[in-house]
C-alpha cells in the first residue's frame, strides 16, 4: 500500500517546505483533525518561548497512524488509541493529550440548549431508524413538562470516517446492545438511518437546514458556534448538562491506572456527574527512534504541553485537561521507553 | 478541437520528407517528444496497474460480488461496491439529463439566435461556469441549493407524487435536501459549459449553405435546428454529451457536499446516496495501511477508472467515426 504513504510523505514535505521548516530542529507530526486546533495553537506557543517550530498535518487519525507506522514523522496522532498488538509491533509509545467531548444538536422550534434530555437507548434507537417521530413516548417519559412536536426526526451524521464517530458510536455501543450487535464502533459505520454530512461543519449545516434534525458534534465546535445543544442521562441515571465540568468528572472516573497504554474507557462512567461520551485523543512515538534528538524535542514539545501554559492554551479552546495523575504517568513511560542506543532520549 | 489532436494522415508525407538529418540537436528534440508522449502512456498505465495492484486483495476476499454487493460496513469489514457505482452512474445520468436540453438551448441560442453584443457576455459567462472550483460548487450547493430544495422543492413533490404507486418509489422520505437529485442538479451545472462549448462548435461546423438552403425553402428556425444543425452534428454531439457524463462520474467535492452519504441502497431520489468519488474522498483519511478498508477503496477506485475509460473511449469512437466520415 505504498500510493498512501507516498501520498502522505508527500502532504508532509510540501507542509513543512511552506512553513518554513528549513530549521532542522523542527518537529513534524500528523494525524487526526479533531485536536488539530489545540495543537496548532501549542505550536505557536511553543516556538515563541522555545524557538523551536512544530508543524502538525491534521490528515485523519487513520493518515497519522501510518504515517507514524513509516516513520516519515517525528510523532503520528489519532483519535482513536491504536490496538495494542499494532503499538507492540510497530515499537510504538501511545499517551493521550488532552480529553475532548461530543454533544448531541437538534433543531426543534422553541426548544433551547438545555431543554431536552435524551439517553443512550433513545438515542441509539433514533439512530437506528426505531425512533421516528419527536413525540414518541419514550423521548416524552425523559422530557415530562416539555412540548414535543408530532415530527419526523432526521438523524444526521458525520460522511467521513472520523474519531467523533468513533467516540460517538462507542457510546451508543455501550448505551444499547442492539446497536452493538447491529452497527457496531469504528470511525465510521453502516448507519442504518438518516443523511451523512462533512465535518463538524456540515453536521451543524444539515441540522440548522433540516427542521427536526438530530446531528453529534465535538463539544468544542459547539461551544465556539453556540449550537443547540440536549443534556444525556448518564450511567448513574442523573440529567447532566455538557460542561467542562462534566467531562472533568468523566475523565477521574475512568480507570486509569489499569489502562493498557493509556487507553482508558471514558465512555458511560459511573460518575454522578459524568458526561457519558468522553473521550481523549492520543499521540503515538516511536519507542526507538532513528533520530534521538528529534525524538527528544517531541517529548519537550509535550512537555511543556502539559505545563501551565499548555492547560490555558486548551482551556481557552474549550478542551480539557488530562488529570495529573496521568500526567505523571505519561512522563515516567517517556523515560522508561523512549531509547536510542539503550539510553532515555529525554529526562527531566 | 478532436481533428487536430487526432492529426490527419495528410500531414505525415509532410513530415517524413523534412526528416531532420545531420544535426545534433534535433534528434535530441525529436527524442524528447517521442518521451512526452509515451509518458502519458506510462503514467496512465502504472496509476490502473497501481490501483488494480491495490484492489487485488480486497477483490480475492469478497470476490467478483465486490462489483454489486451493497454492504459497506468498517465494522464487520464487509465491503461491496454495489451501492456506490449505482450512486455514480444515477447521479451522472440525472446531470446529463438535465444538462443536455439547457446545453442544446443554449447552443443553439448562441450560434443562431443571439445578437452579437450578447454573444460574448453569455460566452464567457458559461466559461466562467467551467472555471469555478468543484469545492464552490459544493458549498453553494450545500449553504443554498440544500435548503431551497428542502423547503419548496421536495415537499409539495413528496406529497403530490409520493402516493402514486410505481412512480411515488422515486420520491419518498423525509424532505433532506441533500441526495441523488440534487448531487445530479449539481453536477448538472458543472457539466453544462463542457457539453455547450462542443455543441457550439458542432453548431458553427454547420456549413451555412445548407442552414440557408433550408430557410430559402421556407424552413422554420425550430425546423432548421431540427432537421439541418442537430442531424449534421449528431455523433459529435453524442460525443460530447459522453464527455460529461464522463466528467459528471468522477466528480468528488461537489457531490460530497451535497449526496447525503449514506453508503445505501434507496429507490427513492431523495434518499441520500454516495458515488466512488465521494466515498473515497469520505472513507480515505482513516482508513489503515494494509486494511481491507483500504484494498476496498483502491478496488472502488478502479472501477471507477474503468467505468470512466469505458465511457471515454465510446466518446472517442462517435466523434472520430463522424469527423472521419
């Protein structure tokens, strides 16, 4: 399958030719869209306090793992963790970054952000096409009190494959065991209903276009357009609003400690305040790196991506924060896994 | 146009008698032409053995099915084309559908009908048509058409003509906006400045001694257009309208925009649909090195390459069959 490497080597040369990536001290990295503004960002931070550049493709988390896999850049980034079996043969590290979240928009005349609640089974049977109309019962019973209009629901997702979908399928897998055995969780998958649009972009064009539309988004669109946000009943049965705060508590809740390369569930967790679909984005390095000192500008990039500055940079994009613990973590396995010539590249 | 790129026999003597001898410099030119050419060969011929390479494993596993199996499920990794190369050919034929009467109007206005000053302006204006980016189109398609057809185009049609049995298949399911039809309005347009820019030139290829006999006979204009330019031109004019339907079949960004992307299977024109392109263009970014995915989309790739060559190479046959004879 050379023409998708060829492909992509070439996204990356050209990428790094145009911005200015003559200084050999800069870091390449690719892979998935959903983080790329917040990377984007701790890039431009970074180069002016270190004076080193980082030029991230946002390719697809597909794109960036192989990418990674070819080693034709310096760290690749996906949505969706990388199977264990895959990161052990292709002597690759996974850490996550930083936590992001999807909402479910409508578009409901007289109904507001906040409104409506909606659950895991409702919502896996809207889209599956065994919901079809607003007022139907089982929405009523979650919304006593709200008017519900006889109309059709038109579920809208994302066209191209992604890691929202990915999440956002997982959630619906964990939510009802019909859609798990019938659809299933990937980056993209046989919807069994509805219409699929492009992007974070044209899920929210569809649903402001299409009256009674039902659409998922990443949490940080939605903030940044002021979208028509529903609150989701979550595992502990309680409403809960889609709030940083909210994600916070899905992101403690999750079993870190026995996550296997970082790749903790934060879907549906137990927590009374949890947001149910949670999820954190990660960052693949090679544990052997070819060249050590590229390697070990990455991890300082990452670094200072986890310090103050990095949190605020997130934070003001409406992404949240890894919990410290974590944090820490992570640094430990930069140091216990990534060597050249039997030595850590990087160390504190 | 096609008569000079094909070259004429006539021109051969010519150039074998002005052979280049003696010098250096003209072998080498000569020798850089023979490379232009066959370069086009070359690269045409590794980008089909590339994507049929590519394919191959995705067509061993699934079989000759691939071709018109409907499933297209990542999870269960389950792939077939049937779904997409129906999307493909439906939303090319509903463009050519509506394109070829606007392109005969059009044509025929321009060369026959038109006073001089509209001419140009009218002219350009279906070039300018051809030079806006597929990506304009998508999102015009997407921010304007979509909802236009959502809110006064499909419900009175749904309602009116949903009920009929038969015919109403076509048009059921709630009013979205995006699907077949409106991805083949889209492309419609797109193809439109291709198939009226061949039209005018078969239409000014016309010899007036025969469009002026007819009127001295007391022909109509509809009756001349009829009976005079369209039979004279027809082949080439078949040609042309291939042409479209060959650009109308690989067109991607557009149709992404404004299909609906639902990898299945509906009767109805405006159920959301996909085509090749614009899976391709949906599933590519993650779909994994050595996945099946991916053997998948490369094999949807060259069917597309053959269903393109196909109808390219029919174009081809009409228009020189008719300027040969």
């Amino acid at each position: 399958m050379k023409f998708a490497n060829i492909l992509g080597a070439a996204a990356i040369a050209v990428g790094s030719l145009v911005s200015g990536g003559a200084f050999a001290a800069d870091i390449n990295g690719a892979g998935a869209s959903f983080p790329a503004p917040v990377y984007q960002a701790w890039a431009a931070g970074y180069k002016a306090k270190s004076g080193t550049g980082m030029n991230y493709q946002s390719i697809g988390s597909g794109g960036g793992q192989n990418q990674i896999v070819n080693r034709t850049v310096d760290f690749g980034a996906s949505d969706a963790p990388m199977a264990d079996d895959k990161l052990a043969s292709n002597n690759l590290l996974q850490f996550p970054t930083v936590i992001g979240s999807v909402v479910a928009i409508v578009n409901l005349e007289g109904i507001e952000s906040g409104q409506l609640k909606l659950s895991g089974p409702v919502l896996a049977e809207i889209y599956q096409g065994k919901i079809t109309k607003w007022n139907d019962p089982k929405i009523a019973e979650l919304n006593k009190g709200v008017k519900l209009p006889e109309l059709a629901i038109v579920p809208v997702y994302r066209s191209d494959s992604s890691g929202t979908s990915f999440v956002f399928t997982s959630y619906l897998a964990a939510a009802s065991a019909d859609w798990k055995s019938n659809v299933g969780a990937a980056t993209s998958v046989q919807w069994p209903t509805g219409a699929g649009a492009k992007g974070n972009e044209g899920i929210a064009g569809t649903v402001k276009n299409t009256k009674g539309a039902i659409g998922f988004v990443e949490y940080v669109y939605a903030a940044a357009n002021k979208l028509t946000t529903t609150d989701l009943i979550n595992k502990a049965g309680k409403a809960v609003k889609p709030t940083e705060a909210a994600f916070m508590a899905a992101a403690s809740a999750a079993d870190w400690k026995n996550a296997k390369n970082f790749a903790a569930s934060m879907i549906d967790t137990a927590g009374e305040t949890a947001w149910p679909i949670v999820s954190a984005t990660y960052i693949l390095l090679p544990k052997n790196p070819s060249n050590a000192a590229q390697s070990a500008e990455a991890i300082k990039f990452f670094d200072w991506a986890y310090g103050k500055e990095g949190d605020e940079i997130a934070e003001k994009l409406h992404y949240i924060a890894l919990p410290d613990s974590v944090v820490e973590d992570v640094r430990k396995a930069w140091k216990a896994e990534v060597k050249a010539d039997g030595k850590a590249v990087w160390t504190n | 146009m096609d008569a000079t790129l094909g070259g004429s026999s006539a021109d051969t003597a010519l150039v074998t008698s002005h052979k280049p001898t003696g010098k250096i410099s003209d072998p080498i030119f000569v020798g850089l032409l023979w490379a232009s050419g066959i370069a086009v060969l070359l690269i045409l011929g590794l980008i089909i053995a590339m994507l049929f390479e590519g394919g191959l494993p995705a067509l061993r596993e699934f079989g000759i099915s691939f071709l018109w199996s409907t499933s297209w499920n990542p999870v269960t990794e389950k792939f077939g084309a049937g779904v997409m190369v129906f999307g493909t050919l439906l939303s090319a034929i509903i463009a050519v559908i509506v394109a070829l009467p606007l392109s005969f109007g059009i044509a025929f206005f321009l060369t026959e009908i038109a006073p001089g000053p509209l001419r140009r302006p009218i002219g350009v204006a279906i070039q300018l048509l051809a030079a806006v980016p597929s990506i304009i189109y998508g999102m015009w398609g997407f921010f304007v058409v979509v909802p236009l057809i959502a809110a006064y185009v499909q419900p009175p049609l749904i309602e009116w003509l949903g009920p009929i049995p038969v015919l109403g298949a076509l048009f059921q399911g709630p009013p979205l906006g995006a699907g077949m039809l409106t991805a083949g309005l889209i492309l419609a347009l797109m193809i439109l400045p291709f198939i009226t820019a061949m039209f005018v030139e078969v239409l000014e290829s016309v010899p007036p001694m025969l469009k002026e006999s007819a009127f001295g006979v007391g022909a109509t204009t509809f009756e001349v257009y009829r009976n005079v330019s369209v039979p004279y031109g027809n082949t080439a004019m078949v040609g042309a309208v291939m042409l479209g339907l060959g650009r109308a079949l690989g067109e991607t960004m557009a149709v992404t925009f404004v299909i609906g992307n639902a990898t299945r299977m509906s009767a109805s024109l405006f159920a959301p649909g996909a085509t090749i392109a614009s899976t391709i263009a949906n599933e590519f970014p993650e779909a994994s090195m050595g996945s099946l995915k991916l053997q998948s989309l490369l094999q949807l790739g060259f069917i597309l390459f053959v269903i393109s060559f196909i109808v390219l190479a029919l174009s081809r046959m009409l228009v020189r069959s008719k300027i040969k004879g």
